[in-house]
C-alpha cells in the first residue's frame, strides 16, 4: 500500500517521480558536477539521463510505495546504463563515468532528500538567528514552466509567503519536474538557505520582491553562508552545491530586466562597497570583513523595522559613504552602537 504523499502540493505520482531521480542524483552526488558537465556536451551521458527520467515517470505511475518505487527504478535505469557501458564505440571519459554513477547509484534509497536538505539548513539558520528565528516547515510543488523566461538547467525555485506565521514559516519549493536534473538538485542547498537567511526571520511590515536589502544585501549573505555551510550539511554534496550556487548566482545577476535581479544586482554591489569599507577604514582582513557585512545584514533583518528604513540602508551604500553613517559603522564594528541605533542614522540621512 502506497504511503500518502508528504506534499500537499504534489500529486502521489509526480512526488514518485521526483523523489525517483532525486534519490538518484542523492546516490550520485560525489558525480554530480562531472555528470552535468557531460550532459551539457550532449551525447550518451544526456541519453542516460533522458532514460532516468523515463524510467521515474513509468515507476512512478505505479501503485507502490516509495521505496519501491526508488528501488524499481536504480534496477531499470542500471540494465540500461549496463547495455550502454557494452557499446563498443563508447568513448572513455562517458564510460568510466557511467560506470561510476552505475555503482553510486545502487545506493539509492527511498528517504526523502528535499526534507534532508532542508533540515540541515534550518538548524544551522536556527542557531544564527538564535530567538528571532521562526519554526519552518517545507512545501514541494510541481510549476508547469520553467521559472525564468531564458531555459538554464535550474528548473527550480523557491519561496516564502508573506507573512509568515508569528510561530512558523513554510518554505516552498516549485520544481518544473521535466527540467528536473543534477544541476537542479545541485543548486537546491542554495535556494533554500537564500530563503532561511533572508525571508524565514525577516521581521518587517511586508514583502517585496523589489527590495534591495531582502533581494540584494541578504541575498549576498546567504552566499557568505552557503559557503560556510556546505560541508556541514553534507560534505559529499558540497564542492557540486558551491559550484552550482555560483553559477546560479552568475545566471540570476544577469537578469536585470526583473525586479528581483535589479533588486540583487543593487545588493550585491552595496554588500561589496561595505565589505571594502570594513577593509580599507576598519584594518580588517578579507574574510573577516565578509563576515562583519554578513553579521550587521542578520541583525538588521531582526529588527522590527519598516522595510523602507532597511532599503535606505542599503541605498546609502555608494562610495564614498556618507560620513555620519561611517561613524554610525565605526561605533557599530566596536559595539559601542546597536544595529536599531544604526538604522537610525541611516535614516536621518533621508
């Protein structure tokens, strides 16, 4: 007997489908930046992820449970990948890697990797956020297109919707699933902790997809996290989670004919111009000077403040800066002045 589907969004079918290659690209995940490299160049590596993806939409049209639909589709996809590793033309850099993906794959099991992902995150952002952080839960469902007008291999995004419960959060993933792949899964760690660093605590009167301080200067932190993070939250996965987050993140800033790209394209740069700042006119390394900018963003995102007052922070951020709010920054990085005393000043500059 099958068991109900985790995911209120998904029908029983499509989350077989997905948790199928999911389960797979989890298995696989030491191979996930060589196997879309591959599939990029098109050719018998594309083909085999082609048949995975064939082989997921029949099992899991199937009334069986989810491990056996996981299960039943390692068994179909490994007798195709064993009549195509017996091709006599079969070059060697698709072979040894089909062989190797062949093995990992084996492995696969019917756990859920999207919760697995997710929980790792949200204790990690929990701990950042200390009492200002929201219980979340997370939410998968299918969008029938691609989430950006120009195809990339990311045919996922994800959300918070506004406002968020004063006890909880719920974090959505929408998956276009026939976009589904490894350069997908890839990026997942990334979108969901962009949504745990910015949206999850944010403590604001709205939302705005246009903000350069929820879109752009936190978004910018979410990358200082994710780097930070990926090795904890799994350390297989992690060099094809960095790599991908920031091809991602080249891909998205391109975007600037959308509200969400300015917004990032605007945040990124101000992230930047402070973190110089913090270089130049506090002495501090380059690292150190990251995670300074990264700090003041938290902070400012727990404040009970106007998202206007947050987004003129941010607009402040030129070069060079103004000098009441270098000072106000001086006393803030020597903890002579709070985050809310900050903004603040930043808003008397208006």
């Amino acid at each position: 007997m099958p068991a109900p589907c985790p995911y209120t969004g998904l029908e029983p079918g499509m989350w077989r489908n997905l948790l199928a290659r999911a389960a797979i690209f989890h298995a696989t995940r030491t191979k996930l930046s060589e196997f879309c490299d591959h599939v990029d160049q098109g050719g018998v590596v594309q083909y085999a992820l082609q048949d995975l993806a064939m082989r997921a939409r029949e099992c899991a049209a199937r009334d069986v449970d989810d491990a056996t639909t996981v299960n039943l589709v390692v068994e179909a996809w490994d007798v195709r990948l064993t009549e195509t590793l017996s091709l006599d033309q079969l070059d060697a850099e698709s072979r040894e890697l089909l062989a190797e993906l062949q093995v990992l794959a084996r492995c696969a099991s019917g756990d859920d990797p999207f919760r697995e992902i997710f929980a790792g995150i949200t204790a990690l952002a929990s701990t950042l956020y200390g009492d200002a952080w929201r219980s979340a839960t997370l939410g998968v469902a299918h969008i029938r297109r691609h989430p950006r007008a120009v195809l990339d291999p990311y045919g996922v995004t994800a959300t918070t919707p506004w406002p968020p419960a004063d006890a909880g959060a719920e974090v959505e993933l929408h998956i276009h699933c026939d976009e589904f792949g490894p350069a997908a899964f890839a990026a997942l760690p990334m979108l969901l902790t962009h949504e745990c660093i910015c949206h999850v605590p944010a403590r604001q009167d709205r939302a705005s997809n246009d903000s350069m301080f929820a879109e752009g200067l936190l978004d910018w932190v979410a990358y200082v996290f994710h780097e930070r993070w990926a090795v904890k939250l799994d350390r297989e996965l992690a060099p094809a989670a960095r790599w991908h987050a920031e091809v991602l993140r080249t891909l998205l800033s391109q975007h600037t004919d959308t509200p969400e790209g300015r917004a990032r394209r605007v945040g990124h740069r101000a992230a930047e111009n402070l973190r110089a700042w913090f270089e130049s006119d506090c002495d501090q390394a380059p690292d150190e000077s990251r995670m300074t900018v990264a700090r003041l963003a938290v902070q400012l995102n727990k404040l009970e403040r106007p998202l206007v007052d947050k987004d003129h922070f941010v607009s402040l951020l030129g070069w060079p800066l103004p000098p009441p709010l270098t000072d106000a920054l001086r006393a803030w990085e020597s903890r002579e002045l709070g985050a809310d005393a900050l903004l603040d000043v930043a808003v008397r500059s208006a």
